[in-house]
C-alpha cells in the first residue's frame, strides 16, 4: 500500500510555551497507521537512539501534504517526534504501562 491508499487520521497536541509568554501552542498533523516494517525500524533503532527512531516513524507516516509543516514544526519544538510518536505506536497496541 502506497502512501496515497493509506488513511490519514489527526493527531493533536497541545503545550503552553513558557518561552514565549506561555502562548498556547496547538498542533495538529495526519498520519498513517504505522504497518509492521515501520514498527520494526523503530524498534530496532530505539534501542540505539530513541529519539531519532520518533522523528524516522512520524515522518514515515506523516500525509504527505504535511511533512514539510511537520519538519519546521520539530525545528522549533523537538520534543515533538516523541510526543507523537507514542501517540502513534499507543494507537496500534504498544505500551510501556502493560503489566504495570
């Protein structure tokens, strides 16, 4: 399935920026539902760069129609990519809370 058959669902995320007078900042980006290749690339690169395996798994399933708003927007805050990303991979069955 190419990345024009896939369905794009929003994902929000809001956050006061104590940095710019405590503005509200609300963001919102569509993405795919991550299939097993893309699970398994952040898996396999969590282990070495956690962070790094976000940012790859939110622009792999990012619409195409918003990745370059998502790349500016992970310039300014990059604390995104995890905030979505564990949206995201919550979304298909993963947790850290399993058993907890």
């Amino acid at each position: 399935m190419d990345k024009t058959e896939r369905k794009y669902v929003p994902f929000t995320h809001s956050f006061t920026d104590p940095w710019l007078d405590d503005q509200e900042v609300s963001l919102t980006f569509h993405f795919a539902k991550p299939n097993r290749l893309e699970i398994k690339r952040l898996q396999d690169k969590a282990v070495k760069d956690s962070a790094q395996a976000a940012r790859n798994l939110i622009i792999d399933v990012v619409k195409p129609e918003d990745k370059q708003a998502l790349l500016n927007a992970l310039e300014e805050y990059p604390g995104l990519a995890t905030s979505f990303s564990s949206a995201i991979i919550k979304g298909v069955g993963i947790s850290a809370e399993l058993g907890n």
